[in-house]
C-alpha cells in the first residue's frame, strides 16, 4: 500500500511543472515589430515582409489588424484558469497608393472590461389571450397531417 502512494505522489510531481504553461495566438513580440515600420515610408510589401500576412483587413478602409494574445495557467488553486498576461493589437492604416499613413499598437491596458446587464426584459404578447389560443390550433390542425406521416 506504501509503495502504491509513494509512486502516485512521484508520478504525481513529476508531471508538475514550475514553469506555467503559455498559448500564444497571433503574432509574437509585436512591440519589436511595431517599431520597424516606419510612417509614410513603409509600404504593404514591405510590411508583409518584415510582420507577416495581418490576421485580418478592414472590408471598407486600408486597415490591417495583427493580433497577439498570450494565456498562461494561473495557480493550482484556480484550477486550471487562464489569465491573459498579453493582448496587444497592432492597427496600421494604409493611403490608397498603399503606403503606410497611420499605426498604433493597443496593449492590455486598453481593453474595455464590458459590463453584462443582468436585467431580463419580458415579452409583451402574453400565451394566455384567445388569438395566442386560436392560433395555436390552427397550427396543430396543419400540422397534424405532417405527425401522422412521421408514425
């Protein structure tokens, strides 16, 4: 019986780790790419190849976004909860000869904690009048036909 514990627990802190486990979405180290290029001199091609393909274009204006979101474990105690620790959103903004005219980097600090109203709003057609009740059967009464069908 010792022995069945004692390996448990070794098996057990073996697959502990001290470093915290990371996913990376996106782009890597966009801070460093960020001051790469340079306004009213960088061109798309020339963006692409120092970032990369943007990981999504604005359908209406030359805007490209380049995503990165980093989530690492949290402590034991939460669980397995993810905290993000880096979420930074690269915005460059291109002139119609597709020559850079504006960018800007938004980290974490700028994301907007949204408040979800907890209110809920009821219905104004009630179930209990009579054309709730005639129409009702005349949905049963179209689609009886479909039921025995089905049987």
């Amino acid at each position: 019986m010792k022995i069945v514990i004692f390996l448990m627990l070794f098996l057990l802190t073996m697959n502990c780790s001290i470093n915290k486990v990371s996913n990376i979405h996106g782009f890597r180290h966009l801070e460093t790419k960020y001051d790469k290029i340079t306004v009213n001199t960088s061109n798309k091609n020339d963006i692409r190849k120092k970032i990369g393909p943007p990981s999504s274009i604005s359908r209406f204006d030359n805007i490209w976004f380049f995503v990165e979101r980093k989530k690492t474990n949290q402590t034991i105690l939460k669980l397995g909860e993810k905290k993000i620790s880096r979420n930074n959103i690269l915005v460059l903004e291109f002139d119609d000869l597709g020559i850079l005219k504006y960018k800007t980097l938004l980290d974490i600090s700028d994301m907007n904690n949204i408040k979800i109203v907890k209110k809920r709003t009821s219905k104004q057609f009630k179930q209990d009048n009579t054309l709730y009740s005639i129409t009702s059967t005349l949905r049963e009464k179209i689609n009886a036909p479909a039921r025995r069908k089905k049987k």
